[in-house]
C-alpha cells in the first residue's frame, strides 16, 4: 500500500510524500496513465492501493495543463493534483526510473509557482512515518 501525507516541514518546506516499495510505486504509475485518457477525477483515498497517514485527501484531476499539487481553497488536508496527460505520463515515466534504480526518493513536482512539492520514495521511509 502506498501511503502519502502533507507534511508542513520535510526537507527544508512543505511537500506532499508518497513512500511504500516498488510495487506501490507501480501502482501509481499504473493510476496516472489509466487517468491520463480520462474525463473524471480520481479519489486516491478511495482506492485501497494508497492510505492516507495523516487524513489528507488527494484528488487527481486530469486538466487541461498542468497546475501541479494545489490545496483546495479553505481546507488544510484536501488537495487538488491537476495534470495534463503529458504531464501524467512524464511523472508516470519518473516513478518507473525510480522503480528500476529499486530505492531512493524522486521529486515530481512543484517547480510552478503556488505548488505544492511532491516526493515520492521507495524503501527510506518506515510505514509508521507521520508529519
């Protein structure tokens, strides 16, 4: 299971962490290409492949561009993950290189202005991690 949370201080600012074993990490890569043809948002919260650790709710949203990792407007734990589908296969395509490198950690996001960093990482985390 791949878990993620919003922590307000990791590695020098706020970042959204998503960290599990390579086959977690598969299935992520696995969601944003099925999603990269569709019209709907995803709940990862509501799909047993991913645990929320800390109550953040995640929405990925196939969009017209990319706006990368955004907090919806008036809620501390509820987040808006709006890519385009070039910009869902290109992630799809890092979470992939990090799968065959077998561990470490790659940022995918949060070079636009207003965005929130995402990380994601295979086996430096424990599952216990909390922000």
């Amino acid at each position: 299971m791949l878990r993620f949370a919003f922590f307000k201080n990791f590695k020098s600012g706020p970042k959204i962490l998503f960290w599990g074993g390579r086959e977690d990490i598969s299935e992520l890569s696995k969601v944003l290409r099925e999603h990269s043809a569709a019209e709907r948002e995803f709940n990862l919260n509501e799909d047993g492949r991913f645990l929320s650790a800390d109550g953040s709710q995640i929405i990925l949203e196939n969009g017209n561009r990319t706006m990368g990792m955004q907090r919806e407007s008036n809620a501390d734990s509820r987040f808006k993950w709006v890519l385009d589908p070039e910009g869902m296969e290109e992630i799809a395509e890092k979470l992939d290189e990090l799968n065959r490198a077998g561990a470490g950690h790659q940022y995918l996001e949060g070079w636009r202005a207003g965005e929130i960093p995402v990380m994601v990482s295979i086996g430096e985390y424990p599952e216990d991690l909390v922000p």
